[in-house]
C-alpha cells in the first residue's frame, strides 16, 4: 500500500528536455574547455589535418593567367576625315566600337559554344565529364564525386555540363578590368584580362584561346558586313552619276577591300596584345598556414559546442546539488580512445589489452 509520499521533482525535470541551468556561464565554459585541452587539442588538430591533407593532396590548386590587350593599331586609323571620314562612320568603321564589341565577345554565352566546339574547353575543364559512360571522371574532385553520389542516393539526375552552365563558369572565372580607369571623359585604352582555373597551363592555354578566339568571332562578323557592303558600293557606283559623290564612294569602296584584306591576313583583327597570357608559377588563394589557422580556430569553436553539451548534461543531471561540476573530467579523451578504438581493435585481432 503506498504511502501517499511522493519525491518533489528535480529542477531538470520540472523544466523538460530544455531544462538549462542558471550555473552555465561563460565563465564556467572557459574552465571546462582548460579542462578538456586535450580534447580541444584533437578537435582542432583532426580539422587542420584534414584541411591540410585536402588543401595540398585532392583539391587541384587554381592558377590566375592574365594578359593585357588594347584596340589594333590599323582599326584605330580605319576613320578618317570629310566626305571619306563621315561615310566611314556610317558604315560603322570605328576602331574603339569594334574593340568593344570585341570586349563584350569575351564574356558572351557565344564564345562558349565556340570554345567548346573549337576545342573542347568544357569537356576538359568541367566535372570531368565522360560523354560515353555519361558518368563522372574518375579524376573528378572529391566534392564534385561527393556532390554526384549524393544526388544519385536521392535519385536526382546528374546531367552533363551544357553551353549555358560553361557559359556561367566563364562568367565567374574571366574578368576584364580597365588599366588605370574607365569613364566617359577618359575611357581606358588597355585592360587586363584574367582567366583563374585549375592547372597552369590550363589557365594560360584557356586565356590565350579566350583572346584568339574572340577575335575570330568578331572578324567573322566583320567580313560579312564588309562583304555586303562592297556589294552595295558597287552596286552604288553603277547607279551614280555623280563625279564627287563616285569619287568619294570609290576611296570608301577601296577602304573595304583593305580592310577585308587585313581581316583575312591579319593574326589580330579587333585587338593589339600588350602583353602575352602568363601566370605565376604558385596557385592563387591563401596559402597553408593561413588555411591551418582558419580550420585551427573553427576547431576550436566546435569543441567549445561538444563541451558546451556535455556540461549541460553534467549541470542537469547534478541539479539541486552543491557540488563543483567540474570535479570530475567532462571526458577523458585517453579512457574514451581506449575504450572504443584501441579496445574494438585489440579485440578484433584476438590481443590482450590492459586499459590501465
């Protein structure tokens, strides 16, 4: 028969699962993790190993190629002045127009078709995609085979690389900086463009192909206007009587079949390079001591968050006590490697291990 007497409930289990008590402190979170070094010591020693052994050995370190170019020297004397000059820019030969568009072709979704069709720069630079297999590279990166594999688990289709996401790389990978600032009043004559990739030689391979290229896309639209137009001044000339007006068209048609001969001939058509594709021989990002201490102190932070929980449980289940609730270790990282590492193994190779 019962008594009737009941026990009063404890603070923790008056306050449910998110009992947390009054005594955790920062100060008191200081003493536990001088307490558990050894355990803040291998925290952030296990995230500096793997971060280095990564950093150094997996992930494939990027170099930066750059270049500066700045508009051909004959585009730039393409206009000129009078009646030969105001038709020259109507017809559209302005050497800093032709030099932008060039500039806009850099960064185009088009040049990326043209890359990858030329030669292959998606292929080669993009998840290590295999066509055939339509699975990835053994090579690839280990996020990008942790990225896969996860998507495969879910059933999530793993596509291959496209023009646009190449398109998007591009994007993120070239920039085209103006060399001493671009406005109105004074715009910039030389730029530096840049290409970050993995591999040097790709970095420097990719960029040179980038600026050839281009190139080549806007002296392929260059020839097909001029080639109309030669056909209309021609036609023109049949139909004008004219002696100044003919004379004049004359010196412009002239002026076409110039320039369509420079288009054909020349190596570069809408840009002069300044200075060749080159990259230093060390990968651009922080080096390994700044990646140590970043991946040092995040260490540190998670174990203040394992320590921050296991004083929580300690306060909790030593709630209405007195007692210093560091008395006793939090964990001792020797008997708890012991316990389940060097135990299990000892065991599963048949071999006699004394804890003590």
């Amino acid at each position: 028969m019962s008594s009737g007497y009941t026990e009063d409930p404890t603070p923790a289990e008056q306050a449910g699962p998110y009992f947390i008590p009054d005594q955790l402190t920062f100060g008191l979170l200081f003493r536990a993790m001088l307490q558990s070094w050894r355990l803040v010591a291998a925290i952030a020693g296990c995230m500096v190993l793997l971060g280095v052994v990564y950093y150094e050995f997996v992930r494939a370190p990027a170099y930066e190629a750059t270049a500066v170019i700045g508009p051909s020297a004959g585009m730039s004397q393409m206009s000129g002045g009078g009646l030969l000059g105001s038709l020259s820019a109507g017809f559209g030969m302005n050497g800093g127009d032709e030099f932008g568009r060039y500039r806009q072709i850099i960064q185009s979704d088009r040049l990326a078709g043209y890359l990858e069709k030329k030669q292959g720069w998606m292929r080669r630079i993009m998840l290590g995609w295999d066509p055939k297999t339509r699975a990835s590279h053994p090579n690839t990166g280990l996020v990008t085979r942790a990225v896969i594999g996860v998507k495969k688990l879910f059933g999530i289709p793993v596509a291959p690389p496209d023009e646009t996401a190449f398109a998007a790389l591009l994007d993120r990978i070239v920039t085209v900086t103006a060399l001493g600032g671009d406005t109105p009043l004074r715009p910039s004559v030389y730029y530096n463009v840049s290409v970050t990739v993995a591999g040097r030689q790709n970095a420097i391979d990719l960029l040179h192909d980038i600026l050839l290229d281009s190139d080549q896309l806007a002296r392929q639209d260059q020839i097909v206007s001029i080639r109309n137009r030669i056909v209309y001044l021609r036609d023109a000339l049949q139909k004008t009587s004219e002696v100044n007006l003919q004379n004049g068209l004359q010196q412009l048609l002239l002026t076409q079949e110039q320039t369509l001969m420079s288009l054909e001939a020349d190596r570069t058509w809408a840009f002069d390079l300044i200075d060749p594709p080159q990259a230093p021989p060390w990968p651009t990002g922080p080096g390994v001591a700044v990646v140590s201490l970043v991946l040092a102190f995040a260490g540190v932070l998670v174990s203040a968050g394992v320590i921050y929980l296991l004083l929580l449980r300690r306060l909790s289940e030593m709630a209405g006590y007195e007692e210093d609730p560091l008395e006793e270790p939090l964990m001792d990282i020797r008997r708890w490697t012991a316990d389940r590492i060097a135990g299990p193994i000892a065991r599963t190779l048949n071999l006699r291990y004394d804890r003590t």
